[in-house]
C-alpha cells in the first residue's frame, strides 16, 4: 500500500540506544583516567572503538535507507537539513560556553594569578605553529568547497582529489597540534590558563577528528557513486560541519594564542 504522506517511518533501531550507552561508558572511562585509575585507559579505548563501530552500523543503515531504499524524500530531506542546522547550532553553543569562560577569567583575572592575563610568570605558546595550522585548515576549507563544486559539475575524479587532499591537510593539522601539546610549557593542570586552553583547544581538535572521519566517509561513498548531483546531502553536512570547524579554529587562534598570547599583553 502506497504512503499518502511524504515521511519515512523508520523501523526500530537499537543504535541510539546503543550508541548512548556506549558514550556514557566512554565519559565514565575519561573520569577514571583523569583519577588515575589502573585501567582506565583500557576502559576509555574499549569504549571509544565501541562508540566508532556502533556509529559507523548506524550510519550504514541511514545510507541505506537514503541511497537504496530511496525513503528521502523532499520532506525528509528537508527535515534531516533543518535537524543537522540545529545540531550545529548546539555546537556553537558548546564552544560558547567556553569561551565565555575564557573571557570571564581573562578579563577580570583574580589576584592569586597576578591580576593579569596570561597570569603572571606564566610561559604561553609561540604563534609560529598556530599561524601554520591556520593555514593549514583555512585551506583545507577551500579544497572541500572546490570538491563540493566538481561534485555539482559531475567531476567525480577531481571531486576526489580534492577530498583527498583535505583529509592530508586535517591530518597534517591533527599531528602538529599533538606536536603542540607535547611541547608546550604548561599542562591542563596549570591553573585556570592551561585548563581553558587545553579545553578549547582540545574539544576542536576532537571535533576535527570527527570531521575528518566524516569527509573520509563521503569519500567512500564518491567511489563508490553514492554521491551523485543532485543528491549530495552527506556531503553537504560534511562540508558544513568543516566549515563550522574552521569558524571556531580562526576565533580561537583570535582569542587564545594572540589574546591570550604576550603580543597584546
């Protein structure tokens, strides 16, 4: 019997439920570590790899329902627009939380720190390594939008040039931001300095891992022509939430390292 309404119903799914499970055992697992518990890290590892392959089993089904079963619809798809819209709002409320933080402690600093900001005695980071990362990712922006437009034009082959380029980029940022936290003359446990830095920092660089795991994603699904003009709806939210990465990284560079840094101060 035909639908007589344009939404698609979907069957029960043990993902969500699974999947949440999965990232309160992880959170659990980062408080045993941060309370240096024997084992913790083994815990935080099962459960990471845990969240990755219930996430990926949930993701198959969504490309499923959407490339084979064809059950996105117009409307569908306009909720599923309107739905990842709003989840990149909450992000940016995420990130607003604590950069308010930040401002709160460095625009009126308490006197057990100096009464200034970076606190007094305090070693901050070089902005040589944050000046190439910003590079490094404002340019790995343009490459997935230059994917974006040959996937429009149909040129699957550059489309995937370019992404694969853009995954190069996000690695290479990732591995010079590890180079960063292994050299950097303060810890998380430095005060009200190093906790905002390592925070805000550190939620980006996970959030560039997610996003670099999403455009690899999409590349997948190029290569094998699941992406085709005009349904690029995976695509479009990979692209997006890169965007939406790139956004956060120039504020922080803005405010932590130059702010933050001793050329204002």
């Amino acid at each position: 019997m035909k639908n007589k309404h344009p939404y698609h119903l979907v069957n029960p799914s043990p993902w969500p439920l699974s999947v949440s499970i999965a990232l309160l055992s992880m959170a659990i697992a980062g408080v045993m570590i941060f309370h240096s518990f024997n084992k913790g890290i083994y815990f935080f590892l099962f459960s990471f790899v845990l969240v990755v392959l219930i996430t990926g089993l949930w993701w198959r089904d969504l490309i499923r329902e959407g490339t084979y079963l064809k059950n996105h619809t117009k409307a569908v798809i306009s909720g599923l627009r309107l739905g990842f819209i709003l989840f990149i709002i909450s992000e940016i409320m995420f990130f607003f939380s604590f950069f308010w933080a930040y401002f709160h402690s460095s625009l009126s600093p308490n006197i057990e720190i100096g009464s200034q900001w970076p606190p007094y005695g305090f070693d901050v980071i070089s902005l040589k390594l944050p000046i190439v990362n910003t590079i490094i990712l404002l340019t790995s922006g343009a490459t997935i939008t230059l994917g974006h437009i040959c996937l429009i034009q149909s040129k699957k082959e550059r489309a995937i040039e370019a992404l694969l380029v853009t995954l190069l980029l996000a690695v290479i940022f990732t591995a010079i931001q590890v180079y960063e936290y292994k050299n950097a003359p303060f810890s998380i446990s430095d005060g009200i300095y190093g906790s905002v830095f390592y925070i805000l920092t550190g939620f980006h660089g996970l959030h560039v891992i997610i996003g670099t795991i999403f455009i690899g994603i999409q590349l997948i699904r190029i290569i094998k022509n699941q992406l085709k003009n005009p349904n690029l709806m995976g695509f479009d939210f990979s692209s997006w939430y890169w965007h939406f990465v790139d956004v956060v990284w120039l504020l922080l560079f803005i405010i932590v390292y130059v702010y933050g840094g001793d050329i204002i101060h």
